[in-house]
C-alpha cells in the first residue's frame, strides 16, 4: 500500500550527495498529488561508469495501485488546471524554465552520475531541456483555435483546441532531462496533466525536475512522477488506465508496439518517438571538413546513444579515402572516460546488454570483410561499459551494422557512386527517424530531401535538435511530432461548435 510521508527519506549515497550545492534536488521518493511518497520498497540506482561502489541511490519503487492513484489525482487536478489561463501555465513554465538553468550545474551532475555522459554534454541536455519549458512557456497563451465560415449563412464554425486530459509519459534512459520536458512542457501549455514515469536507469533526474515544478507553483496533481523498476507493470496501467487520454513514450519500436496495443483498448491518443536508423550521406561536392565535424556530432553524440544518431554513413567513392581520414583523425581527438573528469569528451554505455550489441555489429562486419579504422576494442581499464569510439571501413550492406540500430559507439562507412543507388540504400529499412546529407548542390535539397524517407533531415548539419524543431519520425519510427509549434496538437483535442445565429 502507498505510504505517505512529510519526512525526506534521502537514501541517496552521501558521498554522492555531498558533490551538489542544492541538496534539496536529491529526491528519491515518488512525488504524486504534490507530496513527496515512497512505497517502502526500492531499487537501486548505479552510476554505469562504475564497475564497483556504483551505487548512486535507492529509490522508491512505485507499485501499480500507486499509478492508480496517481492516475486518479492527475484527473481530479485535471478539471482546475485546465481552466488555468494559457498565460498563467505560461509562468509557471517559464518559472521552470529559469529554476532549471539556476541549478543547471547540479543538474548537469545529476545527469553524469546516472547516465554516464560527460558532464559539457550533460550541461547542454540540461540547458536543451530547459529550452523545451521556455519553447512552451511562450506557446502556452497562444494555442489559438479558428472560426470556420458553415456552408449555411446562417451558422458559424468555432474550432477550439482543448488539452486532451491526462497523459501517461514514459522516457528513456538516454536523455534523462530532456525527453521529460519535450513532452511534459507541451501538456502542461495545453492544461493537461501528467503522470511521468521516467526510466529506472535514470529516475533521478526526473524527480529533481518534479521538485523544481513543485517551486514553480504547478498544482498539486498536475505533475506526477513516479519512479519504477517495473517498466511493463506500470506501462500497463499508463495504457490501459481509462482516465489516461493521452500516451507519450519515446523507446525502442518494439515496446512502442506493444504500449500501441495495450492502448488500443481505450483508444488513447499516442505520441511515439522511437526506433532509428539513419543515414548519413556524403556527396562527392561536400565541405568534407564540414561533413566530418557533422559526422563526429551526429554519430558520436552520447557515445551514439541517441536515437537520431547516424546509424550508416554513405560516403561517395571518389571522397572516400580523404572522408575517411579526416573523420579518424577527429575520432582519434576524442578523450573516453569519467564525465566529471577534466577534458573527457565521451562516457560509458549505458549497461553490458549495450556493449552486447556493440561487439555483435563489429564482430560481424569485420567477420564479413569491414576493416577498423580506429578503435575497436573495449576499455576494460576505464570500466566494463567504455568502448572505444569505433570507425569501420568497406562496410557492405550485408552486414548486419547495416540494418540494425547499434546505440553505440561504431561508425559504418560504405561507399557509393551513383544519387540513385544512395536514395535506395538509405530508405531500404522501416524506421525513418533522422537523416543527414551533405552537399553544396542546393537542387539535392529537393531530389534527395523530398526522396529520404524521415522525419527530420540534417542539410549541411549534424546537430539538429532543438525546442523549435518538429521532432518525429516517419513509419516504425513511430508519430507524432515534439518541441515546435506543431507539439501543441499532440495534446490538445478539437472540438467544434456549430453557432446558428
Ligand atoms: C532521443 O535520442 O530519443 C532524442 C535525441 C534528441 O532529442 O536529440
């Protein structure tokens, strides 16, 4: 049963809470109805640039009955918050917003410590996050409806956008900040409530941001975050829940199936960022200093652990060799190892089923023919999740690196010779998330930007996320889109009134 309790239970290892200024974002309670709760049970949250003494905290572990209930609370906060003007919700997010970037240093450790990125990368998830409560601090007062002229002259059409109720939130391990404030921040503009359940690898990040909301002055009930070790048992009540509108997940496409159906019995509204593979294209006429900066950044981004990171890079034959030597000797720049150590660029995998899956796409390419340009091997001497920033060459499309998402640290090259022949290799898969392309020829904007089949597509760029950007993807990659003006519709319903006059 739900144990509520006003003391603060810190199980948070001491040696790991005395490196933060701002204690009180230590939360490793569940935070539902506006009090802070614990279940009486917990897991264990570990630091995965640590072999051993990687405990960082035990957290609670919320049941289901407790999503239940969380469920219930975010429904009666519901019928309030929805009236709450658009500008208000604005200041709330906005308050938000600056709470985040006051305790940005804190929070940037918060992330280190449970995902294992460097801490710069962690400071600009921190600062990526934020950006997605100030996006929608901005939008909130403007989520406009239309007035539509009725075929009858004496009628009128109003269309009005209402926040679609409460939303089940479900995030990845991958961007603990982050993938929270991309959605929470849509629905909180829109009056809606949430009942978040972040990844059980990384829950502390989200339950400093359900503190800083509580700061912010967000009702009790409208922000709900409920930590669990048990990803399908509280994905079922999230899904299956009646009074839960709205399901946001972002994971892999074979558990966004899964949530797909077990909505399906309440025929939720679902927002599905998932699975990726994408292609990352370089043409014969590319700024190749520029195509290698972009590669490093969309590639190696969190080790390659991002869903929009470049998966296949096709490089044209005649710039092959000198792609490929300007891109190792920025791979060789690179610097693995503890992400609050000075100087390191890049962290550990998140678990050994990671570095599983690493070592099979290597192993098989080099199997099949691929040679290692640079890396290649584990770092068991930093810890037994580093793995050395990897470049394969002569990869051929029958490897399996080739078809399979990696989320890891291993760059395929392929060449190529023909815009045809590229098109059709960088579609042939079913999960079209990002893709990146880089060429001076402003035509293949339209001849190869309207043929790739995504969601988003990097010209010129390897780094495209940000709040203004529609983030989405297309077929296995699921729908819906994120951030942006276009982030609003995913949790807002239409409802229209017929007006005789
Ligand atoms: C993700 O990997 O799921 C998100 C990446 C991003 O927002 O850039």
């Amino acid at each position: 049963m739900l144990r509520r309790t006003w003391t603060r239970l810190y199980s948070m290892n001491s040696h790991v809470a005395s490196q933060f200024k701002n204690q009180n974002l230590l939360k490793t309670e569940a935070f539902v109805n506006g009090k802070w709760v614990s279940s009486g049970k917990t897991f264990a949250v570990t630091d995965p640039a640590k072999d051993t003494d990687n405990e960082l905290a035990q957290v609670t572990d919320m049941p289901t009955d407790a999503f239940e209930s969380a469920v219930e609370d975010a429904y009666t906060a519901f019928a309030s918050f929805k009236k709450v003007s658009g500008r208000d919700r604005g200041a709330m997010l906005q308050k938000l917003y600056q709470l985040m970037i006051d305790n940005a240093d804190d929070l940037a450790k918060l992330i280190v410590l449970e995902n294992g990125k460097p801490y710069a990368d962690a400071l600009g998830e921190v600062k990526y996050s934020a950006s997605f409560f100030q996006w929608f601090a901005e939008e909130a007062p403007r989520v406009y409806g239309t007035v539509i002229p009725s075929a009858d002259s004496q009628k009128r059409i109003l269309a009005l956008k209402q926040p679609v109720g409460v939303c089940g939130i479900m995030t990845p391990w991958n961007f603990p900040s982050a993938m929270i404030s991309r959605k929470m921040g849509a629905a909180m503009a829109t009056g809606c409530t949430v009942v978040i359940r972040p990844a059980s690898e990384t829950p502390l990040s989200a339950l400093a941001l359900a503190y800083l909301a509580e700061q912010a002055g967000f009702p009790a009930g409208t922000v709900n975050v409920l930590p669990s070790s048990s990803a399908s048992a509280s994905g079922k009540v999230l899904t299956q829940h009646p009074k839960v509108k709205k399901v946001s997940f972002t994971g892999s496409t074979r558990v966004g199936k899964i949530l797909m159906e077990q909505s399906s019995s309440t025929l939720k509204k679902l927002s599905m960022e998932l699975g990726g593979n994408a292609p990352f294209i370089v043409f014969e006429d590319a700024d190749l200093d520029a195509a290698a900066q972009g590669a490093m950044v969309s590639k190696f981004r969190s080790s390659g652990q991002t869903c929009v990171c470049a998966n296949r890079l096709y490089i044209h034959e005649k710039v092959y060799d000198e792609f490929a030597k300007k891109f190792v000797a920025l791979v060789n720049k690179t610097k693995m190892g503890y992400g609050l150590d000075e100087g390191i660029t890049h962290g550990p995998l998140i678990n050994q089923k990671s570095m599983d899956k690493v070592r099979e796409h290597i192993d098989d390419a080099v199997k099949k023919g691929a040679k290692v340009l640079a890396g290649g091997n584990k770092l068991p001497n930093l810890g037994e999740n580093f793995h050395e920033l990897t470049v394969l060459g002569d990869v051929t499309k029958d490897m399996v690196i080739t078809q399979d998402e990696t989320f890891g640290p291993v760059c395929p090259l392929i060449k190529f010779s023909t815009d045809e022949e590229v098109i059709a290799a960088a579609n042939d898969t079913d999960v079209g998330l990002a893709g990146y392309f880089f060429s001076k020829d402003v035509s293949r904007l339209f001849t190869v930007g309207e043929e790739l089949n995504v969601g988003m597509i990097g010209v010129n760029a390897g780094g495209i996320s940000e709040a203004a950007l529609p983030f989405g993807g297309v077929g296995e990659a699921g729908f819906g889109r994120e951030g942006s003006k276009y982030g609003i519709d995913d949790y807002t319903v239409v409802k229209a009134m017929v007006v005789g006059l």
